[in-house]
C-alpha cells in the first residue's frame, strides 16, 4: 500500500517507479521478492500488465548523422513483438542523452515516458520498435524530442494511482507467498 508521501509499504520490494506510455498512460513499477523481480507497468483503471525484460540481439557503436552534425550513438536492435523492458550501458556521461527509434514512419526521438536513465543505464520502454538509437552530445540536438504522450495527473489521480500499484504489489506478494509454501 502506499503512503501518503509516496512510499510503498509491502512485503515485495518496490525497487523503482516511473511514468510510461504504453498504449496509454501508466507506472511503470519494478518489484522484487525472493531475488526475482519484474517490471509491471499499472494502468489508471487498475489493471497491469507485466512488461518482459528483453536483451538486445545487436548492440553497437555508430556515428549518427543528424542536422548536419555527427554523434556518437549506440544502435540497439531488439526482438520483441510485445511490450517490454531493455536496457543498455551508457558509453560516457554527457550533458545530453536522447533516445530514438527508428519506425515505418522515420526517425523520432522518444520522450521521457518511453525511457530513463538509471545506475548508469538507459532503460527503454519497448513498445515494440526494433531498432533504436541512444544519441550522445555535450549540447542540445536542434532536433528537440517529441513532448511527452503522458497527460497530467490530478491529485487524486495521482494518489488512486499509487493505491492501485499498493494493491498490486500486494496481490504480487501474496501469490509468491502461497506458491512457495
């Protein structure tokens, strides 16, 4: 359950949350129990879905044109036809980090609802493209990245939002438990 400053009380450990979109707006939520963990992304309406992690099949260094100027790049392609969760190591610590996907329709940068970084990480949210860049540059890229598909919570939104991940986590906990036992 959560409490009213925003932290979990559960018997699962609720590593991180961060907001997502992925065909609508969610939280993404990491929990961990008995040295496993899983991504969950929580929907509004209190139903979840689990998002499974996924490695890349192809990861390497490019250099990426774009406007007229070269970056340093990571080309990740992914295997995934479902929503999921990949990760990659960041080359070096810039003062600018951009992810984009490469789609049937162009190139387009992601927003902060489809990745963040993390203990040295990009996490992205799959939601499932194959190919995608992580764009490296000590300046902003003229292309400014799409804004964010995520809309505003309200208070109490908000604060239903957090009951429902509590529940979940919950429900999570319980299912290992009588599992285990």
């Amino acid at each position: 359950m959560f409490t009213k400053d925003g932290q979990v009380e559960s018997t699962a450990y609720v590593n991180l949350t961060h907001p997502i979109y992925v065909r609508g707006t969610a939280t993404l939520v990491l929990v961990s129990l008995n040295y496993s963990s899983t991504f969950l992304a929580v929907y509004h309406n209190g139903s979840s879905v689990q998002l499974p992690r996924v490695s890349p099949t192809i990861e390497k260094v490019i250099s990426l044109r774009l406007d007229g100027r070269n970056y340093t790049s990571q080309e990740v392609v992914v295997n995934s036809t479902l929503p999921s969760v990949f990760n990659v190591s960041l080359l070096n610590h810039t003062n600018y980090i951009y992810v984009a996907a490469e789609t049937d329709h162009g190139f387009r940068f992601l927003n902060d609802s489809q990745y963040f970084l993390s203990s040295g990480r990009v996490f992205v949210i799959n939601d499932p493209v194959s190919t995608y860049f992580v764009v490296y540059s000590q300046t902003p890229v003229s292309v400014i990245p799409v804004p964010s598909q995520s809309s505003a919570l309200s208070a109490a939104q908000g604060y239903l939002l957090y009951v429902l991940v509590g529940i979940v986590v919950v429900l999570i906990a319980a299912i290992v438990y009588y599992i285990r036992k």
